[in-house]
C-alpha cells in the first residue's frame, strides 16, 4: 500500500495536509530526494530561518512507478512518513475505495449477471437490496479503519513485501506466489468462517451476514463489521510470514473484494469440484453449515462440511425451487 500511498499523496493528500496542518516557516528545511539532490523551501519565506524540527527524505516505494514530490509536500507539519498521518490516509483511502468497488462492481453484477427471478423467491426479503446495501455502508467505516491498522504496519516496513521480480526469493516465486496465496487465505478463512458458525459467537457476529438466505450482490459486504474483518485477517497476515510483490498486494486486495461479490451474484456457473463459486456458496446460505471455503472446495473436503450443488441449481428453471 506505500505504492498507493504515495500516488494518493502526491495528486491530493499533499495539498490536504499543507492546508490543514500547514508547517511553520521554522519547519522550513532542507531535504533530500533519493538521489542526494537538495533543495529548500527558502523561495517560500525569503529570509525564514531554518530551525529543523523533522527531517523527510523521500523514498520512492518503487522502482517501477514513482512520482516526484511537489511543493506541497513538504509544507504540512505531518510529513508523508508521520504515523498518524499514514493511518489517517489509508483510513480513507480503504474506506473510499471500498465503497467505490463495492458499488462500481456489485451494481454491474446486479444489472448484467444477477438473476432478477430471485426476487420472487419467498425467502426474498421486502426491500432486501436496499437493506443489504445500508448493512454494508454502517460496516464499512469499522472494517476499513481495522484494516488501516494492519496496512500501516505493512506501509512501516515491518512486513515481507518485495518490489522488483528480482527481489523475490528465486524467479519462480513471483509465479508461485499466487497459488500459494489463495491455499493459505482459504485454509485460514475456511477456518474463520467456520469459527463464526460456533454458537458463542454466531448470534451476534456472523447471523447478521446470514439473514440474506437469497443473497444479492450486494450482500457480498453485508457484514457485522468483526465478521468481515475476521475473514480478511488471513489477507492480511500472509506478507508478514511469506514474501509478495507489492504489485500483486495491491491486485490481489481487489481481487479478494471482487470475488466475494461474484459469489453472491446468483448466477452458477462454475460447475467445478474445485471452485467454490456461487453455487457452492448459495448452498452455504441456505443450509448454513457446509461450504465456509472462499476459493475452492478443498479445505471443505477435508474437513467434512463440502456439500456438492445439486444439478438442479445450474437450470433457470429448477434452481429457485431447490433453494426453497
């Protein structure tokens, strides 16, 4: 997230800064870039006398994509590396972007994919999309700002995030690092998930997910914000124990968000033994205690809670009955 860190910082989060906590002409500096080239912010107080108070050295987070900083990046007294500034930010860059693929991607799932006979289902709840889509905008703030905490950690230097395909641990790794990921992050959301189903929890955490029997796209974020943060946490923990490329952080962060609406779209179309799409997880809505996997059918399977589709939810006309 340094990556979008910085190019947020750049285009806008500079200004904002500037203005609203503007640095003293004391502040005022000298600084240096990453490539020992100086520069001061004289030309801005002519005469100001130079009291350092912090010091910035820009760093580009990558060498594929930098952006080189501007006068307003170093006029705030919170200089892009201040921890409640980093917080601050990925606080509402989570938060913003969030919302904006929730909607951009739930709504085009809703008019080009979604089956519109679901709603004559009798477990179709009287407004459910629009009750879906509030559940999601009161958990968003909270799941955003939990994870804003772990990003900050990564943007800090304390994770196992690499930038260039040279820096991976040997070639082949900037490949396998994919698989490698999705077998982690569905071990331990199966697990999660599972977890959430307990009776000491599942009341107050993971029903309120539940009451969409018939779920619409847009109920793919329709959590208790605990319970969609807890099935995020393996996302977040796996750079801290293996190494990825920052790129594929970022990428796979969509990826992850994307997915899980793809899986409430009623629409099914992966018949696979392996892929747990919507099919699999509409089984899971409606019988509750089989499918808690997120990418495959693994981990159901050797856990004992797989429950295979039944052919007649592949056929428009037979699939709104079996889900009775």
């Amino acid at each position: 997230m340094d990556i979008v860190l910085e190019i947020v910082d750049t285009l806008l989060l500079d200004r904002v800064y500037s203005s609203l906590i503007p640095a003293s002409p004391s502040s005022y500096l000298p600084y240096h870039s990453h490539n020992g080239s100086t520069s001061t912010f004289s030309s801005m107080r002519e005469g100001a006398t130079a009291t350092p108070q912090y010091t910035y050295v820009y760093e580009p987070a990558s060498k594929y994509i930098s952006m080189q900083p501007t006068e307003w990046t170093y006029s705030s007294a919170w200089p892009r590396d201040n921890l409640y500034r980093q917080f601050i930010s990925l606080f509402f860059i989570v938060w913003i972007f969030g919302i904006l693929l929730y909607f951009a991607f739930a709504t085009l799932s809703y008019i080009f994919i979604f089956d519109k006979e679901t709603f004559k289902h009798p477990k179709f709840l009287k407004n459910q999309v629009r009750l879906e889509i509030m559940q999601t905008q009161r958990a968003m703030p909270v799941m955003a700002l939990l994870t804003a905490l772990c990003m900050l950690a990564e943007v800090r230097g304390y994770s196992k995030l690499y930038d260039t395909a040279a820096d991976a641990p040997f070639p082949l790794y900037n490949i396998l690092q994919f698989p490698l990921f999705v077998l982690f992050t569905d071990f331990g959301i199966y697990w999660i998930h599972r977890g959430l189903h307990h009776p000491l929890v599942y009341k107050s955490l993971h029903k309120p997910h539940h009451k969409w029997i018939m779920p619409s796209p847009y109920a793919s974020h329709a959590f208790h914000p605990i319970d969609g943060f807890a099935q995020s946490i393996p996302y977040h923990l796996y750079p801290f124990l293996f190494p990825l490329q920052k790129y594929a952080y970022v990428l796979l962060f969509g990826f992850i968000n994307i997915w899980t609406i793809m899986i409430h779209d009623g629409e099914y179309y992966a018949r696979s033994p392996i892929i747990n799409g919507a099919a699999c997880h509409s089984v899971h809505h409606s019988l509750f205690n089989y499918n808690y996997g997120q990418f495959t059918t693994l981990w159901d399977r050797l856990g004992g809670s797989y429950r295979k589709p039944a052919d007649e939810l592949f056929h428009k006309e037979t699939k709104l009955g079996k889900l009775e």
